[in-house]
C-alpha cells in the first residue's frame, strides 16, 4: 500500500507498507540464497539452517539484505502509482520483523512542472552574414602570411620572428610565432637569442567560454630558445595559388570566400540558436530542485579536474592555488551558478523536444560517434564501450535536446527553400555538444 504523505513544490514524502506475506516471503528467499552462497563447515551446499546462518553471518547483516530487497521491489513501483518524475530520493525504514508488516518512508525531490512560453512568437535578432572583398584580402594576406617561409638569423628575437624553443620538462622542441603568442610570451622571449634561457611568467588565464570555461593557474615556465627564424615577406600571387592546390589566384579567392560565407552562416546560425535560448530561458519560471544543481555542480567538477589532469596538474594543486588567492568560494559559487544554468537548459530543451516530437535517429547517433571517435583517434566500438549503455542513453538524450534546439530556431527563424535547409544542417553539426551528458536520475 503507497499513503501521499505530504507534497509541496518540487518536494514530496509518500510511505509504502508492505504486508507481512510479502516480508516473510523475502526473509525465505534471501535464506536460500544465504544457503547456496555461504559455505558452512559441517554442512552440505544448500543445507545449513537459519540459525547456523544467522550466527555465522550476523542478525543484522541477514536483515540488510531482507529489507533491501523489500525496498527495491516496491519503491519503483510506488512512484509510478503516483506518478512521480523523482529526481532524487532518501529513504526512512521502519522496524523490520518477519511476523509483522514492513514500512518505509520516502523523502523525494520532484523534477519542476512548467510550461513552455509561446516561443512561436519570439523574434529573434537578423545576423550579418556578408563576406566582403575586403574580409577576402584580410583571409589571403593571414593565408599567405601562415605559409610563408624562415630563415635562420643570429640575432636576438623580434616580435615578428619565430622561435623553436625547447620547454622546461618536455622532451620536443617547438615552434612560436611571436606575432600571434600571448603577450607575456612575446615580451618575454623577444630581445633574447639562441642558447639563452629564459623565464616567463604568466598570468592566471581562462580557457573556454560559457559552460565550457576553466581557469589555468598562473605559473612560471622556463624556456631554452634553441633558433630565431625571421618571417620571409610573404607574396599573394599566382604562385600562393599554386602552392596551396589552386589552379589560379582567382580560384584561391573564390574558395576563401565560400569558407568565409560558410563560417558567417554558421556563426549567425549559433547567434540564433543563444538568443533563442536566452529568451526561453527569461520567460520560464522554473524552480529548480537542489539535487538536480548539485549533481551538475559535481560533473563541472569532475570536468575541471579532467581537463587539468591533461595539463599534469592534480585537482588539489589548483584548489590550493585558489585557496592561497582567496577565490576558492568565488569558484565554488560560479560552479553552482553554471550548474543551474545547465539544468534549465536541459529542462528547457527536454520539454521543447517532447512538444516538438523530436527523436534522434539510429543513423544520427551513428554519425556523431563516428565523428567524436575521429576526434578522439579511436574506434567508434571503443567509445561505445567507454561511454556504455548510461552513457549512450545520455548521448541521445542531449542530441535530441540540441536538434529540438535548431528545430524551434528554424521554424521562426531560418530563411525558405533551400538556403533554409542548408543553415538548419550546419546548425544541427554545430549544436552537437562536446560536454558529457548526463543521463536524467531514476527513481
């Protein structure tokens, strides 16, 4: 029997009493199991009596097990008689005993009840998507410019040079274009010459935007500048075309330009795609319940660790560093804030994919692990098996959050014909997110 205690908002208590058949019946199967798995000296597989087991094992270990099972066979189905979407659940057993009823309570946070404002009728911002002659020449001249060769000088470094240096603790040297280094970098290393060594400081830095930010902490590097290399003027002629697998400089032109069109379309597309959001997002009222964010707020953590692990930086060392620095709350409450954010997207695009019909078909996830197994140079099988049936189910689920994103966008916003479907298909590749997705909790 399932009793509504109490529900208030996205918070809910219920009690399950179950009758005293169904206990004593649990209590005779987990003794049988007990039999078939302990071995008890004196007695054959499957024959040692309750009491032996008991002593053997303890009471207390014996009633775990029973009131486990109890508990497992009826939460579940104590939430679909009530029709919750539970988010996260403590329960409160009572006295167990084989000769009377078995009760627990239950203390759940539900996911939030909302409804989607009229979207249909949001206008969304025209995004300047031109390409000019001008844009073209600036594309040729940073072509030209990045293909150009070097020659040796034995002198020190100048701020156009590049240097091939040899970093403090790695084992390959590499090149540094000063022109396009971060500053620290080229007034650091620029008035110095081959052989020397050199210490640069740099800054805290944030790598990333938006969800995907991150702080690198500010160190010292050491560097051994191994050649200074001037940067030959660089030509755009018919042998830059030529060069580069063109047929002509004319050609050359028109390929950048259908790049620069290209990119244009797909940054105006993902303005698109934000503002929309951003608008459903103002005009949700959504309550969202405290479980959801701190489960959020534990993958962002496990993802800032992750990234820094690939830097060869341990966790601690950065909350120490921003410990020392007196922004380890700040950093904690921003990671709160960014959990949020993400939950009510999530929720936003969850029920904009469910009133929109969205599905993701077998063939488009197939697509994006192939993708993703390119990007991470392994096989699609194997990012099956890292990702595994939970995380697969989380993958689609995402993808459909994201399509149903670039569906809504389209039907108020993308231009007719055939321009209309091209801009909806980079925008669905561009959508795609590259941050783990979390599978929604069960009850």
């Amino acid at each position: 029997m399932t009793e509504l205690v109490r529900r208030e908002g996205h918070e809910v208590e219920f009690r399950v009493t179950i009758p005293v058949q169904d206990v004593q019946a649990a209590y005779a199967e987990v003794y049988q199991e007990l039999r078939a798995q302990v071995k008890v000296p004196g007695f054959r597989p499957g024959k040692a009596p309750r009491s032996v087991l008991i002593r053997r094992l303890g009471a207390e270990a014996v009633e775990q097990r029973v009131q486990d099972r109890l508990i497992d066979r009826t939460y579940s189905e104590a939430v679909r008689e009530l029709n919750l979407r539970v988010v996260a659940a403590t329960s409160d057993p009572g006295p167990l005993s084989e000769d009377s009823d078995f009760s627990f309570g239950v203390k759940a946070q539900l996911y939030p009840e909302f409804t989607l404002p009229d979207w249909r009728s949001f206008t969304l911002t025209e995004q300047d998507s031109a390409v000019t002659d001008e844009m073209v020449g600036e594309a040729l001249s940073e072509l030209a410019n990045k293909v150009a060769k070097s020659e040796k000088r034995d002198r020190p470094a100048q701020e156009e040079d590049i240097l091939v240096v040899l970093e403090d603790g790695e084992k390959e040297s590499y090149s540094i274009d000063l022109a396009e280094a971060y500053p620290q970098i080229r007034q650091g290393l620029s008035g110095h010459a081959a052989g020397e060594q050199v210490v640069v400081a740099l800054p805290e830095t944030v790598h990333g935007e938006g969800e995907q930010a991150h702080r690198h902490p500010a160190e010292q590097v050491g560097f051994t500048i191994l050649e200074v290399r001037q940067k030959l003027p660089a030509e755009v002629d018919e042998a830059l075309a030529k060069e580069l697998g063109h047929a002509s400089l004319e050609e050359l032109r028109a390929a950048l330009r259908a790049e620069l069109e290209q990119e244009a379309r797909r940054r105006s597309l993902m303005a698109r795609l934000e503002e929309f959001l951003g608008l459903l997002s103002a005009q949700t009222a959504l309550d969202i319940p405290s479980a959801m964010t701190e489960q959020q707020a534990r993958l962002i953590l496990e993802e800032t660790a992750s990234g820094l692990a690939q830097q060869n930086i341990p966790f601690e060392t950065y909350q120490k560093y921003l410990s020392d620095q007196g922004k380890w709350e700040e950093f904690l409450a921003n990671t709160r804030q960014q959990a949020a954010t993400r939950v009510k997207r999530d929720l936003l695009l969850g029920e904009l994919a469910r009133e929109l019909g969205v599905r993701v078909s077998s063939a488009e996830l197939d697509d994006y692990l192939q993708s993703q197994a390119r990007a991470e140079k392994v096989s699609p099988a194997e990012l099956r098996r890292r990702l595994g049936a939970d995380g697969l189910r989380g993958l689609e689920s995402a993808l459909v959050r994201d399509k149903a994103l670039v569906v809504a966008v389209a039907q108020i916003a993308a231009p007719r014909g055939a321009a209309a479907e091209s801009e909806v298909s980079q925008a669905e590749q561009a959508a795609a997110r590259e941050d783990a997705p979390t599978e929604e909790p069960q009850g």
